[in-house]
C-alpha cells in the first residue's frame, strides 16, 4: 500500500509540475468549455414563453452547473493513446512495473486541480454578471453532486479509453470519438436539460450513459427533479461493464501490438 501511495503521489507531482508549464493552455481549455454559457442564453430567452416549465433564473443555474461538470469532467485520452501506439511510445510504458493507464489517470487529475483558479474565478465573474443566479445548494445537494461529478468522470474516461483500444486496429480512434460525440453533445443535457424533452425521447436516452455524464449531476446540485438511485445505480453499472470490455479490448489489442513489431 505504502509503495502504491507513494507512485500515485510521484505522478500527480510529475504530471502537475508539466501542467503548471503550460498555464496559458489551461486557461484556453477552460474558456474552450464555456459553450454551455453560450447556450445558457438562447434559453432564457425561450424559457420567457413560459413553455418548458423552468424559469430563465433555473435555466441560468444549470447550465452554469453544466459548465461546472464539463471543467471536471473533460477527457482527453484517446488522443494520447492513439498517438502513443501510433509513434510506438506505448512499448517503453509496457516496461514499467505499473499499467500505462495511470499515467492518464494521474494527467487528468493533475490537470484539474491546476484549473481550478480559472474556473472559480469565471464562476465568480458569472455571479456578478447574474446575481439573480446566486442560490446555496443544502448539503445533501452538494454530497450527491460530488458523488455524481466523480462517478461522471470515472464513466467518461472508461467510455472514452475504451474507445482509445481500436487505436490498436485503426490509425484514426479518435474519429470514434468525434461520432461518439455528436450523441454526447445531444443527449447528454449538455444543450438543454432532458426535463424539457418529450418524455418519450427521455425513456429512452436514460437508458444510456449520456445523461449520466452531465444532466444527472447538474440536476442535482440544482435541484432538477431526477430518480436518484436509478441514476447512480446507472453509472456504476455502465462502468463495471465499460470496464469489462476495455480490458478484454486491452488484451487483444497488445496481442496485435506486439506482432506489428512495435
């Protein structure tokens, strides 16, 4: 345990100290996420129809939420990877004592807590622009919320590295991931909250992971009405199965690595 701890607390200082380089590009990537901000006015002028049962001030705090979840929960590493099997550089990680996802895992989560002042201080820009926003979730919201944002990320990540394994079968895996998106842009609540969708179109996309990764978390932190156990025992299960395959993917693919000479 004691030599697990100390390699975790190696490549967060390591990965932290590179993020740390390269300030300029953090704030670019937190800027970069601020569509939901964008679209947060396109429906508060809708929401003045009084069609969609919200109000303009509810609209305003989920897609700040929206914004909130994005910054936590952006993913990267199927660009990474596939540049990895791509170039050959994933052969010296196999060498290490450790799995080369960590290194991912440990990037992204250092590159979190270096965006961290930019988000707070955009958040807190957004407040003196709509101080009609502000409101005080109670502590279960926010508990829930914590829980939801990281199980949100845990899922993203998995999806998104799962999807990084035909890098091993193809040079482009990321264009998986550009068709992937076009659904996760969608029916992720990231455009509009699922609540004002018909609630044929709902029953059916809450079958998937989609809303798991951005309208569940945001619901709740806003107070959005949403089946709390249905959408937890979701996003662990969509997890332990996306788990299962990226590993058998994993296998297969290093078997085909290895016997293109890389």
């Amino acid at each position: 345990m004691k030599q697990i701890i100390r390699k975790a607390g190696v490549l967060l200082s390591v990965y932290y100290a590179n993020t740390l380089e390269y300030r300029a590009e953090s704030i670019l990537w937190v800027l970069s996420g601020s569509l939901p901000i964008i679209l947060m006015g396109v429906w508060i002028q809708a929401a003045q129809g009084g069609q969609f049962g919200l109000t303009s001030v509810d609209f305003t705090r989920y897609f700040l939420t929206v914004f909130l979840v994005r910054q936590i929960t952006v993913v990267w590493v199927i660009w990474e990877f596939e540049k990895e099997v791509v170039e050959g550089k994933l052969s010296p990680r196999l060498l290490q004592p450790i799995d080369p996802v960590w290194h991912h895992v440990t990037a992204h989560l250092s590159e979190r807590v270096a965006r961290i002042p930019f988000t707070i201080s955009l958040i807190v820009l957004f407040f003196l622009l709509y101080p009609q926003a502000v409101w005080l979730p109670n502590f279960g919201q926010i508990l829930l919320f914590t829980l939801a944002v990281v199980l949100a990320f845990i899922l993203r990540f998995v999806i998104q590295y799962t999807l990084a394994m035909f890098a091993f079968w193809t040079e482009r895996a990321s264009a998986l991931e550009n068709f992937w998106f076009l659904f996760f842009l969608f029916l992720s609540g990231m455009i509009a909250p699922l609540n004002v969708f018909p609630e044929q179109v709902r029953n059916i996309v809450f079958f998937t992971p989609f809303p798991y990764l951005i309208n569940f978390p945001a619901s709740l932190l806003v107070g959005l009405p949403v089946d709390i156990a249905r959408g937890f025992m979701s996003m662990i299960g969509w997890i332990v199965l996306l788990l299962g395959v990226n590993r058998a993917l994993w296998r297969a693919g290093l078997k085909r690595y290895s016997g293109m000479g890389a």
